[in-house]
C-alpha cells in the first residue's frame, strides 16, 4: 500500500541519516518507513543537491555536524579514560 510523504517528513527522514548518521534500519523501526523509500529520498536528495545551491549547503552542513558528533563522542571517550586512568593512578600513589 502506497502511503503520502511530506516533503517535510521526508526531508527529516534524510537528516536523521546523512547528519545524525542514524541506519535505515533504526529509521524503519521507529517510523515504519521502508529501507527503499529511505534510500530513495537519500539519492533524490544528493541529485538535487548537483543542481541546487541550498541543497548544496543542507547536505554539506548535515555531514559536518555529522563529522563533529563522532569527534566529540571519540573525544568524551577519550576523556572518560583519562579520567578512570587518573583516578587509578591517584589510588597507586596513596
């Protein structure tokens, strides 16, 4: 059965994979949208982005947040370790 996307909801659909980097497969389990209608609006999207400028910077903009989430998650595990591994050491001194 065909279903009636908004341009809105499919546009939210996208940034929940190209800048949150969210898997189909987690899309389709909390929206109940197929993995080919996900992957369709993903390359409608790249396609529009080769003609319009504002398509342009919505898809560049998605994949730098996107790049600076996984820095900053790697950071905070990076930070968590050196905490645990600061604290250990501490210990040892006492």
């Amino acid at each position: 059965m065909s279903q009636n996307y908004t341009p809105e909801f499919k546009k939210k659909i996208v940034r929940l994979h190209e800048e949150e980097g969210r898997t189909f497969k987690s899309i389709t389990a909390e929206y109940g949208v197929s993995k080919a209608a996900i992957s369709a609006w993903c390359k409608q999207f790249r396609e529009e982005c080769q003609t319009s400028p504002e398509s342009i910077a919505d898809y560049d903009n998605m994949k730098e947040l996107l790049k600076l989430k996984r820095e900053i998650e790697e950071l905070r595990k990076e930070n968590l370790f050196l905490k645990k591994a600061a604290a250990f050491f501490a210990k040892e001194i006492d």
